[in-house]
C-alpha cells in the first residue's frame, strides 16, 4: 500500500508541476462563452455524469450486498 | 483492491473536473491552425483510446496469468477487461467521426488512423466469436487467451505504427508533427493540467465498470460450483 501512495503522489504532483507553467496563453473568448451560454453544456454534461456515477455507485452497493450473503 | 474505494472517488472527482473546467480552460488558437474550440475533444476523444489501451493491457496480462496458472479467475478478468476495452473502442471511433465529419469535412477519410482502428477492433470482435464458437469452459479460456495475445500485439502497428508511416489527417503521420495520439504544438499547459486528468478520470472509470462486471461473474461461478 505504501508503495501504491507513493505512485499516486508522484503523479499528482508531476500535474501540479504543469499547472504552475500554465501562465502563457493568450485566452480568446470563445462564442459560447461570450454569449453565457457555455454554462448550459456544462450543467448538461455535469447532469449526464451525476447520473452515470450515481448509476455505478448504486450498481457497486448491490453487487456488495450479493457478496455479503 | 477492487472494492475499495479511494479510486473510484479519485475517479469522480476528476471527471467532475474535466467536464466543468475543460469547457473553460483557454484554447490556444495558433493562426493557420484550424482546430480552435474543437480541440476541446482532447478531454474526451482521446481518454477512450487511452482508457482502451489501458483495458486492452490488463486484458492481455490476465490472458498471459491465466495460461500460466489455469486459474478461472483470470480469465474472467481477461474477459471482461477486453469487452469493456471493446466499448472504448467503438466510442472513440464514433466520438472520432462526429469530429471528423466537421472537423475534416467527412465522418470517414480512409485516415490510416480511422482504418487501422477499425481493424484493431474487428481483431478484438474476433476474440467474442472465438470465445461464442467453443462450447467447452476450459478450451473458451484457453484458446481464448492465446487469441487475446495475438490481438494485443496487432494494436502496435496497426494504430501506431502504419499511422505514422504514412501521410495521414491525425497528427504525427507522414510529413506533419506529433505522434499518433497528440501534437503538442495544439496543446498548451494549461490544457494538459485538464487532459492528463481526463486521462486517469476515464480510465478509472473503466476500470471500475470492469470490476462491476467481474465481481458479478465471480458470484456466476461461485453459484454454479457450489449451489
């Protein structure tokens, strides 16, 4: 297990190695989001993955509940 | 490890995150390039043929286990792996043509990526088939597990390597830069801080999808040799 954290902290901090250079790019506003209207996509997108995590988790909780018995 | 569930909220907490922050991350827009907010698909083309190679890997390795130590349980595991790597598979293919047909001005270029994709996944439909035509368990996992080896190593030239050789739409074929999967001349760092996220996020839940289906299995075989 100790091993395992060490690999994932490794990775987690390799991202956040990159995040810090993130300061370079000159934005341009794309039309969806000058309009507002990009926050519409997001909320559906967000939608559609609450569902399908709340799906998943619930399909998880059962098949624990099989191996229980 | 596969009922724990650390990783399955690590792998809800980045999707989460790629879906909000990657519709506003800033876009590089270098003249003369014509990807502008499309490349967006980044966060979400690219993760399913990542997360299928990922699924593709263990499938083989449990393919191998299996026909070192004849346990049932990795061949289920190799199953099941390959069939979630499959449904990658055709979703990036599909994700892949929607793009295309706006991106390249058709759904399908006859693009060496496109057709070399295509042929890798028939190689891996062939394993169901395979599987599906033989009525003995043991010689399903068996045979099953020398094919999936075979459909392992058909992926390398025929999505990454022929895609290179040749003049191609993606990037990294003949005379344009990059590899097959990326070029880095698109993407910027504040973009990576979203795709490298994507990446893992997809691929975990792939991988749980996939251990959802196995523990049901396990249950299957555990009923029929004891019930």
């Amino acid at each position: 297990m100790d091993k395992l954290r060490r690999i994932v902290s490794v990775i987690i901090l390799s991202i956040l190695s990159i995040a810090v250079q993130a300061q370079d790019v000159t934005e341009e506003t794309s039309p969806m989001r000058s309009n507002g209207k990009i926050y519409v996509v997001v909320a559906v997108v967000v939608t559609i993955l609450l569902g399908l995590f709340f799906y998943v988790y619930n399909l998880d909780r059962k098949i624990s509940k099989m191996e229980r018995k | 490890m596969i009922r724990q569930s650390w990783w399955k909220f690590a792998s809800f907490l980045l999707l989460l995150y790629t879906c909000t922050y990657g519709f506003f991350v800033p876009v590089p827009s270098p003249p003369g390039v014509p990807l502008k907010e499309t490349i967006r698909n980044l966060f979400f083309h690219v993760p399913m043929w990542v997360a299928m190679m990922v699924c593709f890997g263990v499938s083989v390795i449990y393919a191998i286990r299996y026909l070192r130590s004849q346990d049932a349980a990795a061949d289920i595991y190799a199953h099941e792996y390959a069939r979630t790597g499959v449904v990658l598979g055709v979703l990036g293919l599909v994700t892949g043509m929607i793009w295309a047909n706006y991106q390249w001005g058709a759904p399908w270029s006859g693009d060496a990526k496109q057709n070399g994709t295509a042929i890798a996944l028939l190689i891996y439909f062939a394993y169901f088939v395979l599987r599906g035509s033989l009525q003995d368990e043991e010689k399903q996992a068996r045979i099953g597990s020398v094919y999936n080896i075979f459909a392992f190593f058909m992926l390398f030239p025929t999505i990454w390597i022929l895609p290179r050789l040749t003049e191609s739409l993606h990037p990294g074929g003949q005379g344009s830069e990059g590899n097959p999967g990326l070029n880095p001349k698109d993407t910027t760092n504040s973009m990576r801080v979203v795709m490298y996220p994507a990446f893992i996020g997809w691929t975990l839940l792939s991988v749980w999808i996939t251990t959802l289906r196995i523990r049901v299995q396990l249950l299957h075989h555990k009923q029929l040799n004891h019930g």
